[in-house]
C-alpha cells in the first residue's frame, strides 16, 4: 500500500429546485471550498427539480459513490440532498458505508 497521502476525490452536488442561478452559485461555493481544502474535484451535478423521480444529478453522485470514485461530497445545505429526515438518515448511511465524508458550507461533518 502507498504510503503517500492521497489527494481526497470530491463530488459536488446542488439543488435547489426552480432556480438555475442560485443552483450555479451554490454548486461555485461548492467548488471554491473543496480547492480550498486540497481536493481533485472528480465531478459534479445538479438537479433543478426537487421530487425524486427528476434527479438524475443525485442519481449520478451515488453511483460514483458506489463504484469507490468518490472521498468526499460538497454541498451548501443538507436540505439540497432532502427535507426529510429518513432520506438525510437513508442518504447518510450510504456515504458512511462507503467511508465517504460530507462537507456542508454550514457544517462539516465526518
């Protein structure tokens, strides 16, 4: 095994339905944050609708996720991942499966 630190893969991920603008903005916080704290951004991906059957954006991160592609995740606010709270627990449970750490611009956590 290397014994290299590994530059950290992140994805970023916005949402925020009905609005192109502030979904743009929102994934550009995303991006500068994840340059700043030294990862290699391996992708991105937005949604502009919020029911679940619209976001192929979500779909395409978890997929990443799956395949080991993805260290980290970057998005504003969890609401742009759900509002409710089995999708954050379901959402969360993946990622820790995964060993994948999210970073939120309101909070970080592990």
């Amino acid at each position: 095994m290397d014994n290299e630190k590994q530059t950290p893969r992140a994805w970023l991920y916005a949402r925020i339905p009905g609005n192109y603008v502030a979904t743009q903005d929102s994934l550009e916080v995303c991006r500068m944050r994840a340059e700043q704290d030294g990862c290699q951004i391996a992708g991105s991906s937005t949604d502009l609708r919020g029911t679940w059957h619209f976001r192929p954006g979500y779909r395409s991160m978890m997929q990443q996720i799956k395949r080991g592609q993805i260290d980290r995740v970057y998005i504003c606010r969890m609401r742009q991942v759900s509002g409710k709270e089995r999708h954050l627990i379901t959402f969360f449970k993946r990622l820790m499966r995964h060993g994948v750490h999210v970073t939120a611009t309101e909070y970080d956590l592990p």
